[in-house]
C-alpha cells in the first residue's frame, strides 16, 4: 500500500457574503492556479479529482457538476464527489493513491452559505421524522450541547470565552480569517447571548470560501515539496443521529477516530470545532494534553467556510510540516449535528 503525502494546499479568504455564483468556480479558479504552481504539477498531471459541496445548500441537482467547469473539459479526468464536507473527499483520494490506482489527487471544497438560509438546509440532515420537522438549527442544538456541559461541571462561559479570545488572537497571522484581533475572554463575557448560553463570539462565522488541497504518492512527493506531509494515519467514525441517544457532552466517534488514526504525540492539532465549547469536548476526546497547540490558524471561530472547513484544518496542519514549523500534526474534521461524525488524520514530516 502507498504513502500518501499532502505536497500542495490553498484556501480563498472567508468572506461573509461574495459575488460568485453558488457552483464555486470563482473561488476556485485562483486556488487551482496556486497550487498547480506551488507543485509544479498541470491539470494533466493529476490523476484523480475529488470534491465536497452540498446540493441542498446550492439549491439546485447535481450542482457540483457545474464546478468542474474551474478544471477544465479537456483532458478527460477520473472526477468524484462526496455530499459533505472535501475531508471526507480526501479520505477518497487517499483510497485512491493507497490502492495504487493513481499517484496524485487533487482535492476540493466549497460552499457559499450567503445563498440560502443555512440554519434551515442544515436541518434537513436531522432525523426526518421526529426531530427534521421541528426544524431545529445547528447553532439552538450547539447551544443544548453546551447548556448540558455547563451543567455538569465539564466547562464553564468563561473557559468557552477564553478559547473565542485564543483563536482571534491566533488568527492574526491568517490572513483568510474573518475575524482577527485582541480581545479578552472578560469583554466577550460582557456581551448579550445570542442563543442562551452561547453568544457571538462561541460560535463560528459562518462564511463563503473554499480549499484545494494536492495529495502525492510518497515515492512522488519529494519531487512536488521540499517537505511533504505524509498521512500516517486517518479514519472516520460515526455516532448515533439520534440526539437523545448519546451523550452530548463527550465525543466517542472523534475519540475512536483518533486513536485507530495513532494520534498521539502530536505537536499541534487544527480542530474543526464551529463552537466554543466543541474545542474543550474534542481537546478531551483526542487526548491534547496542554502541550498541544490548538488551531494555530485561529481554526474555524474565524472563518468557518461551509463544506471547506475541515479539509481546511488537513491544509492548515500539513502546511505547518511543509514550512517546516512541526513534525507530527494531527487534524479533525466534523460532519452532522453535534460532533456526529469525525475524522481525524495524522500527518508526519518526511525530509
């Protein structure tokens, strides 16, 4: 079975609101662009394409076809699409290159959440007879999940308020992020709630954008980066969708996830955690103890671009090995109401 390595990867800044049309190829005509050149890789050379994106967020069938117009109709490829967020894509890809089909991949993701009302399409994932027709959002189901955690003593406002302050603080130096800047845990505490017990700042701006990510076969990837990121372990796993089945204040999928991907002795982790209190319950189910930097980029509380954010948090960790700034970084990804469905990939630097 191949190595596979992350060799290239490139994100749009997150924007509230963009001009494009709902099929990504705005957004993705520059970032193909990018990593063609940080790789030196042509279309030609790439053997097999994946995406993540949403239909019911597009508002329209099959609208990832319409995408494949920012790769172009010639030459013929091998494309693929998953309904979800482009890390499960990834997962894909790397099948693909695994099993000795192809050596390189090229990965996407993209959503324009200003098109539509995203709170209402996210519904439509939940339980279509009990819970879908109450037409509950993912940010009045974040808030019970943090109402409960709060309850039983596992965080605290305070503790969501300082995680808000970290990833602004952090994401300075990122120049996609949305929200950036100094702030302190105590003046965010100072402002009202938007759905009790979360206010602004515990919960992820939700925004336009999208990712391209360049996936090699270890025996290729020295030649497209100096440093590539090689994948050494990723898995995904699933809890129950049913919400009064499970636990809210824990996290067994994401636990599970990361201990079958070895995710131990990393030195930093990106987290796709679109709420405040979502960080804590991961940082405990992944084992990161405080020697861990989380999220370096400012994670998704800065910018959190529907059905690109988690093969963002992969791009975000492999560029901290491609830099050359770690070694072993483990990166997560989330799908479904609640932390359901987590993946998480572990990645090393190869000279």
């Amino acid at each position: 079975m191949n190595d596979v390595a992350v060799v290239g990867f490139a994100q749009s800044r997150n924007v509230r609101h963009s001009d494009g049309t709902t099929n990504g190829v705005e957004m993705l005509v520059p970032l193909l662009a990018e990593v063609f050149e940080q790789t030196s890789l042509s279309k030609e050379d790439i053997g097999f394409w994946c995406s993540g994106s949403s239909d019911y967020l597009a508002g329209r069938a099959f609208s990832f076809i319409a995408a494949v117009d920012a790769l172009g109709a010639f030459p013929p490829m091998h494309e693929s699409h998953v309904e979800m967020d482009a890390a499960w894509a990834l997962y894909e890809a790397w099948l693909k290159i695994r099993t000795g089909e192809v050596d390189t991949a090229l990965v996407y993701g993209f959503g324009k959440s200003s098109a539509g009302r995203l709170r209402r399409v996210l519904a439509l994932q939940l339980d279509p007879y009990l819970v879908a027709p109450l037409w509950p959002d993912s940010i009045g189901i974040a808030g019970i999940q943090a109402r409960m955690g709060i309850e039983a003593g596992l965080w605290s406002e305070r503790e969501m308020a300082e995680v808000a302050a970290r990833s602004r603080a952090d994401a300075r130096a990122n120049p996609v992020a949305q929200l950036s800047g100094e702030v302190e845990a105590a003046t965010l505490l100072e402002r009202p709630m938007f759905a009790d017990p979360l206010r602004e700042h515990d919960i992820a701006p939700v925004t336009d954008g999208a990712a391209v990510l360049v996936l090699a076969a270890a025996d290729r990837a020295g030649e497209l980066a100096d440093r590539p990121a090689v994948i050494t372990g990723i898995e995904h796993r699933v809890d129950s969708p049913a919400l009064g089945a499970r636990d809210l204040t824990r996290s067994p999928s994401a636990g599970a996830a990361g201990a079958a991907a070895g995710g131990d002795g990393v030195q930093l982790a990106e987290l796709h955690a679109p709420f405040t209190h979502q960080e804590i319950i991961l940082r405990r189910a992944l084992g990161l103890g405080a020697n861990v930097g989380v999220n370096p980029s400012g994670g998704v509380l800065v910018g959190n671009p529907m059905f690109a954010a988690g093969l963002a948090r992969i791009g975000e960790a492999a560029g901290q090995i491609l830099l050359g700034n770690a070694d072993r970084v483990l990166a997560h990804a989330t799908s479904g109401p609640a932390l359901q469905q987590n993946l998480v990939a572990v990645l090393e630097g190869r000279d």
